[in-house]
C-alpha cells in the first residue's frame, strides 16, 4: 500500500514537473523599451565628423499590423559649420529581433520616416531628409534596446531559449521554450 502511494506521488510529481518545464511567456512594454532606448541614446552621435545629434524623450508604439516598433524622438542637431543650433523631431521605425549572443532585444531593418527641423525648409531640408534616411537607418540598424533578464532565460537548472516574438497591442511579446 505505501509502495502504491509512492509511485501515484511520484507520478503527480514528475507530471507537474514536466507541465511547468513548458513554454513561458515575456513581455516587454513600450514604456520599458522607451526608457531604455533614452538611456543607449543619451550620447551625442557624430556624422560625418560635422555634425552633433542628439536625441532624447522618445516615444514608442508598437504596430501589431506592421509587426514594427515606431519612435518619434525630441532632435538637436549642432555643427562645427555654425553656432546655430536645429531643433525638431526625427522619426524613425524598425523591426525588432532577438539576438542570442548578447539577450538582448535588436533593432533591425530600421528606417528613417521623418526629420522635421525648426527653420529648416527648401533644399537644405531635403539635404537634411536624404542624409537622415541614408545614414540614420544605418546607424541604428543592430542597436540593441533590451536586455532579457538572466532570472527569465533560465529558472533553476531550466534554460530557456527564445521561440517566438511578436508585437502586440500591449507590448513585445516574447514566448520562450525550455532547452531539452
């Protein structure tokens, strides 16, 4: 009888050892993204050795119908050329994608939508657009924006390696499976 009440015990066990060892779920909200994106933002970024950007208070949303993250960030642009300084809003969106080798959330296939400065029109805006789209996309393309917490790769001797990722109304959702 105590053998038979081991066995059904360590049955309930292994099953509610395996049931736990399945797929998890992380999400990760648009004001987390946002904030961290400030953060790897908060240097100047030099182009072409003329000019200073910095970029700062940026707002993120996701797209679920696009599966792509849009951010609208506060700009400033100064160069050695002037002592005037531009001021507007850049915009830009971009696909996210999980890289192994840092855990970290990337930003990829990124595209300059927009580059709206004060006082800046006719041809030196275009002049401005046509640089901010060829090189902006290729600056921030691979900028990592999160990093996944060590606790949610890997609980006790489980390691979990990412599945799926999509982008939701409430934010990036990101479905992790157990390593076997």
């Amino acid at each position: 009888m105590k053998f038979k009440a081991f066995v059904v015990l360590l049955v309930a066990l292994l099953i509610n050892g395996c049931a736990m060892m399945g797929d998890r779920t992380v999400n990760i909200s648009e004001a987390q993204l946002q904030k961290k994106l400030n953060e790897r933002l908060a240097i100047p970024i030099s182009l072409l050795k003329i000019f200073d950007v910095n970029l700062s208070n940026s707002t993120v949303k996701f797209d679920s119908v696009t599966g792509r993250m849009n951010t609208t960030l506060d700009t400033q642009l100064t160069s050695k050329l002037s002592d005037k300084i531009m001021a507007g809003k850049l915009g830009i969106s971009g696909k996210l994608r999980f890289d192994a080798a840092t855990s970290s959330i990337v930003l990829d296939d990124t595209k300059v939508e927009s580059l709206n400065l004060d006082g800046l029109g006719g041809k030196y805006g275009e002049f401005f657009n046509l640089i901010a789209q060829r090189l902006g996309g290729e600056m921030l393309n691979g900028l990592p924006l999160y990093t996944v917490k060590p606790e949610d790769l890997k609980i006790g001797s489980t390691q979990y390696n990412p599945k799926d990722m999509q982008i939701t109304d409430k934010g990036l959702q990101i479905t992790l499976s157990p390593v076997r």
